[in-house]
C-alpha cells in the first residue's frame, strides 16, 4: 500500500526568516555515476528522447525515467524544529536522515514535508540528507513529467510553538472585512487557533486587469508568517454567467501542462513566470493546470501578472490510462493530496475553481458519482469559498447518462463536448458550462458560443502552449509519413512532443494565437499570416489537434505565379490588400467571415501589406540568411543561482528579416558568472537532447537559456554556426 505524509504546505515566498532554499550543492547518483548538481533538477531531460529504450512511452516522450538518488550534507541549525519541505519529486519519493527514514511520498504533483529534529546530530557532525527517487514504474502519466527533484526544497527552521503556515486561511466575507485564521502548534503537539480581522474601507479589487495584492502578517508566541491575499467578489450562475467584481466576463482559456519546453520539468521561478506571462501576452485571461497541481511560482505569478486559474488535482480515478498512474494511490492518498492542494493554494485571489479530474474512464458506472462526492467533500474540508468541476467527455454517442455526475459539479467541464450546450440547457436550465478542453481549430465556434451564452461561461483551448509527451499530437504531416493521430498503436515515434500550443516552445505565437487574441479582445487588432501552400513541402494531412500550417512569411522561391492564401484578422469592417504597392484585394470583413479576409492571390517576391481600421502590417520576402540576431529577454540577472534569462536566436537576411526556412546549425558557449541550461528549436521532431549546446534553427528560430551563477558580473553567451559568430552579454548583480 502506498503511503502518503500528510503535506505541510504554504506561500514559500523568498527571504523569510522562517526558511531558507535548500537547493544548492547536491550529489546527484544514478547508474553509479554521481555528480553535483543543483535545484530544480530533472535527469530525464538531460538525455535524447528514444523510442528504442524510453520507458516512459509515446505519452512521456521516450524518455527513461528509472531510479536516481540526491545527497546533500548540512550543519545542524540552531533551531528547535527543523523541518524539509519538498514542492515537488516526481515520484515516490523517499527521505532519510543520518541514514535513518524521515518519510516519505508517492504522489509526483503534490508537496510535502518531513519533520527532521529528531534525526539530527547535535555535535559538530555533518547531517546527511538523502532522498530517493523512483520513477521506474512506467508508463505512470499520459504527458511528459520528468524525473528527479524538479521542484524547489525548503529547510524550515522554526520555534516548538509556533504558527503552523499551512494552516493559514483568508477569507473575505465582504469586500471592506478580511479575515485571517491560523494555527499554533504547541509543545505537546495540540493546536491553538488564533485569528485576525482587517477592515478595509476602500477596497482595491484584484483582477486580471488590474493585479493588486495586499501583504500583512498574522503574528502569535514571537512567531510572524507573512501573508499576501487579493480582494475579489466572484459568481458563476446560468443567467449571468461568470461574474467578477460586479462585471461579466467571457473566459478565454488555455490548458497547461506542468513542463517548460526546454527544460523539462524544471520548475525555475523565472520559467514559471514566462509561462504565465506568455500566456497573458496571448490574450487568454485563465490557464486550467491540466492535469495536476502547478508550481507555488507558477500560482504566484498568476495572481501577480493578473491570470485566473483552474487548479486540478489529478487527470484518472480508479480506473488506469496508464498501468501506474494515479489508480494506483487514489484509495490510500486521495484525501492527502486534495488536502496538500487546497492548503497549499487556497489564498491565491488568481484560483477560482478547483477541479478533481479529467475524462475519468469509469464514468459509466454509476459508482463514480460517489467517487466525485468523496473527492469533493475533501476539498470541502480545507475550502469551501470557490466551485469545483471536472472535465466530462464523451468517446461514443453516450451523454446524457452522465447527469448524475455532473450533478456534483458547481461549474460541469465539458471536454470537446460543447456542440451538446443547446439540448443540456433545456433539459437542465441552472447547470453552468465551460467547455474545458477544445480544438483549436474551432476558436470562433466556441467564442461565440460563450459570447452568445451566458450559461456557458468559457472556453478553455487544448494547449497555450507546446509541451513534452502526448507525442505528435496537434502535428500536421505530409504525405508519405507515418499515418494517423498520436494516439495510433505505437504511438508517432518521430516526435516526443505536442504541437497543438497556441505558442511554440521557443515562445514563438503561431498564427492561431493571434486570431483567438482578436477574437475575445475588445481593442482593435490586425495581423497577418499565410497558408503554406499544399505540395510545397508535400501534400498536407492534417490531424484533430492541428491547425493548417500557416506562418508569417512571404518568402517561398519556387512558387513564383502559383496561387497562395492570405488570411487577415481584425474586426475592422473592411480589409485592403496590397502586394508590392499595388492593390489586389478588398474584402468585407464581420462576424459572418468569422473575423478573417482570405484572399487568393498569385505569389510573387516583394512585400504584402493589409490595411483595416486605419492599421497596416506587413510581411516582406527574406534575402540569404547573412546573421545571426540574438535577443535577451532580460539583460539584468539576478547572482542567486536561480535566475534565468531566454535569448532568442534568428536567422536574418542582412536588412534584418527573418528567413523563415532556415535550417542553421549552432553551437552555445557561455563565458562570466553563467551557466547554459538548454537550447532548442520548436521542432518537436529533433532529437538533440535540449541541454546540448548544439541546436539547429527551425523556421529561421530558436532559443537558448541561460541560469545565472551566486557571482555577480557578466555572463557573454556566444552563439556560432556557418555564420558570423554572434554573442549578447548578460549583467549579474
């Protein structure tokens, strides 16, 4: 039976006298070999993917999971309670001490924390802490997890009484009343609730737009936890739909996995952040964490940047996607980890729902009704302030015999299933939809199914962003390549991602973003893109997650005379196309062109350009690739140890154009107080494991990440290739 520590979890917010980061300086052992590395580490992706030995499958990339072992030696602290807290181990993971057991945790996604005290020398020995991993049992997930310690560890150093901070809660029962409720724990182990109230007599109300954070401290026996929390008033009902602050607003939603791209499951706070705020950049306003709990910086950066969130706990119950996936620790562990969850999370003013599953494969017994209440009612316990649901679906024509379990849901997911909005609506007027996943080839159906529709309060689109794992799906393919979906028996072995993002894995925003963007933004907008044409490549198929492969580009030698497709979005009346100054196109454009002018036109070097509204873009014919261009996401690194910064490399003709074709083969170095941590292009096809410094541009693209040393000073990252060198330097302070 498996064996789940009740988790102790908290806002781990840096520099709190309570705690200190616990990730620098381990011994990483694996198949006898051992070397040092630091937090956030995962050895999966430090590898190539290989469909020949990966044990994770199709679903985990080929990667090769396993077993693996971290070491790390400490001084005893001058502290009565010492405790380590670890965000995340994926998975099964076990803690020793001085060679002896401290604890342990099964559940990959969920926190936890062991208490330590007893175990520690009190003489000038060295303690030893050792933490083993196991993540052999494979397949145990449906997407890339990754392997290792990937999340940042704690030691907490505390007083025998003191407030226990996962025990905080805020609640505001109006927008002028705050209240704060914690416990102290005491010597003998017993528990004191303590409590504080702020009045606030104007409140500043936190919401996507307008991101406002208040920050105090609840304080009891010389002990202080600070707190942060935002003031928000939210509702969902059939009649007005989902409304914050008094206002109705449309969800545009994005589905997330855990990963970053590049670098694997890593947890970095700044990767966290990018994710978040790419996400933002691209016009949605809630990320659901499919299909498991995120980061504490992941929730962090969603209330700061301004992003609502769906927090999910698991993607199966009972029944297995995969031989050892989370079937496995439902009985024994379910309450644990809802509860490490909901503690965890539940004064972040960015969630509004918690959802306890995803497409359950059990749910046509009726049993799973009482599955779904058993898992509620746990939420229940730690927060009953905000609705819950679950993704439903349907593989089969099979629907209506799914009320009894959508009946248990405040706010019912529907996965590819909103087509039944219209018939579920009559038969059950109160019921609140949001369509939880979707294609994203259907935008403008699903917007204006939930601009139409109060009761249907969002859509949330499958993904925001390229991932690992779930290998191939969303690809578009040509003509003589391995046939079929992703989940074809044997899976796509040429990929070990999904292209079905919204946004690329160098960050990249396809085509289909800006046109979601455009459709459930209210400012004007205008963008520009062009189909690649059928038979440039080869013939093109497409599969159920993809879109047609469209780009912003014109350049495509060889096709001089032939006709090619211009698609233009805005929701300006009307739209004028222009190729090399001279008008070839004017079109109506509204609701029923979907927001989009296509025009056919015959391709010819030059430039394009479309004028709506008073705006103008442009794409213009690229050169010879002459350079590289290389660009910092930032130019100021923070010398802890954990920072890091994104540089963009760009193939570019020499007036500085991106030549969208090229395929140009680089190689990173890093000189100064830095440190490379991958390099990738967003073809999901190459496998150059991503913490090489080798990586050949895709598209005319890629990007390189670099993490900052504890020295401050300056980091040069110097990219060659058969083109001029090119290098960026980087400040550490």
């Amino acid at each position: 039976m498996a064996v789940c520590l009740t988790a102790m979890l908290g806002a781990m917010a840096h520099g709190d006298g309570r705690r200190q980061l616990f990730d620098l300086g381990w011994q990483f052992v694996r198949n006898g070999v051992s070397i040092a590395v630091d937090l956030p580490h995962d050895w999966d992706i430090c590898s190539a993917p290989d469909p020949a030995t990966g044990a994770t499958g199709t679903g985990g990339g080929w990667y090769q999971g396993g077993t693996g072992e971290y070491r790390k030696t400490f001084a005893t602290p001058q502290s009565e309670v010492v405790m380590l807290h670890f965000e995340g181990v994926y998975q099964r993971a076990e803690v020793f001490v001085n060679g002896k057991k401290a604890g342990q945790h099964a559940y990959g996604y969920t926190p936890f924390t062991v208490d330590v005290t007893r175990l520690l020398y009190r003489d000038q020995r060295l303690n030893e802490v050792v933490v083993k991993v196991d993540n052999s049992q494979q397949p145990n997930c449906r997407w890339y997890s990754g392997s290792g310690i990937y999340r940042h560890v704690w030691l907490l150093t505390l007083k025998r009484r003191h407030i226990d901070e996962w025990s905080v809660r805020v609640t505001t029962p109006d927008i002028h009343t705050v209240n704060i409720k914690a416990e102290v724990v005491m010597e003998d182990g017993s528990r004191r609730p303590i409590e504080k109230t702020i009045h606030v007599e104007q409140p500043h109300l936190w919401s996507p737009e307008d991101p406002y954070l208040y920050h105090t401290t609840i304080e009891a026996e010389g002990d202080a936890v600070p707190v942060s929390y935002g003031i928000r008033t939210f509702s969902f009902d059939a009649e007005r739909g989902f409304v914050l602050n008094g206002k109705r607003v449309l969800i545009n939603g994005a589905c997330l996995h855990h990963d970053d791209g590049m670098l694997g499951a890593m947890a970095f706070d700044a990767a966290e952040t990018r994710k978040v705020r790419q996400m933002k950049e691209a016009g949605f306003n809630l990320i659901r964490t499919s299909h498991n709990p995120p980061s504490q910086a992941f929730l962090d950066a969603c209330d700061s940047i301004g992003m609502l969130v769906i927090d999910e706990a698991f993607d199966g119950w009972r029944t297995a996607k995969t031989p050892y996936d989370y079937s496995t620790l439902i009985d024994s562990c379910y309450r644990e980890d809802l509860h490490a969850m909901v503690k965890r999370d539940r004064n972040h003013p960015s969630i509004i729902c918690w959802s306890i599953g995803n497409e359950v494969i059990e749910r046509k017994d009726i049993r799973v009704v009482t599955t779904a209440r058993k898992l509620k009612k746990a939420i229940l316990e730690e927060d009953d302030t905000r609705p819950v649901t679950e993704a439903l679906c349907a593989w089969d024509s099979d629907w209506d015999i799914y009320d009894p379990h959508a009946e248990v849901l405040d706010v019912v997911g529907y996965n590819y299933m909103i087509h039944k909005h219209d018939s579920d609506h009559q038969r059950d007027p109160k019921r609140v939809i949001w369509q939880t996943e979707s294609y994203p080839r259907d935008a403008f159906r699903n917007w204006a199914i939930t601009n139409d529709y109060a009761y249907v309060v969002g859509d949330i689109v499958w993904t925001g962003l390229d991932y690992l794992g779930e290998s191939g799906i969303g690809r578009y393919y040509y003509k003589g390549e391995r046939e079929g979906e992703h989940y074809v028996d044997g899976g796509q072995p040429d990929w070990h991602g999904a292209y079905c993002g919204d946004v690329d894995i160098t960050g990249w925003r396809k085509p289909i973003s800006h046109y979601r963007e455009m459709l459930w933004q209210t400012d004007a907008k205008l963008y520009m893109a062009v189909g690649e044409p059928n038979g440039y490549h080869g013939t093109i198929k497409e599969t159920a997650w993809s879109v047609w492969p469209t780009w912003e580009s014109w350049s495509w030698p060889g096709w001089e005379g032939k006709p090619i497709e211009v698609e233009v979005y805005t929701k300006a009346p009307e739209v004028t196309l222009y190729l090399n100054d001279k008008e070839v196109g004017r079109k109506a454009v509204g609701r029923d062109t979907q927001f989009m002018a296509v025009f056919t036109i015959d391709y010819q070097p030059g430039t394009l350009r479309a004028e709506a509204g008073g705006k103008t873009v442009a794409l213009t014919t690229a050169g010879e690739p002459a350079r590289l261009r290389l660009t910092a996401d930032k130019l100021m690194m923070k010398a802890d140890g954990q920072d890091l910064a994104y540089i963009t490399i760009e193939v570019v003709d020499r007036l500085g154009n991106v030549c969208p074709e090229a395929a140009i083969p680089c190689e990173v170095s890093i000189s100064g107080k830095a440190r490379l941590m991958a390099a990738a292009s967003a073809d999901l096809k190459d496998t150059e494991p991503y913490t090489s410094p080798r990586v050949k541009t895709w598209k005319g693209r890629a990007i390189v990440a670099v993490r900052s040393t504890q020295k401050a000073g300056q980091a040069k990252v110097i990219v060659k290739s058969p083109l001029p060198a090119a290098n960026i330097t980087i400040a550490l302070k």
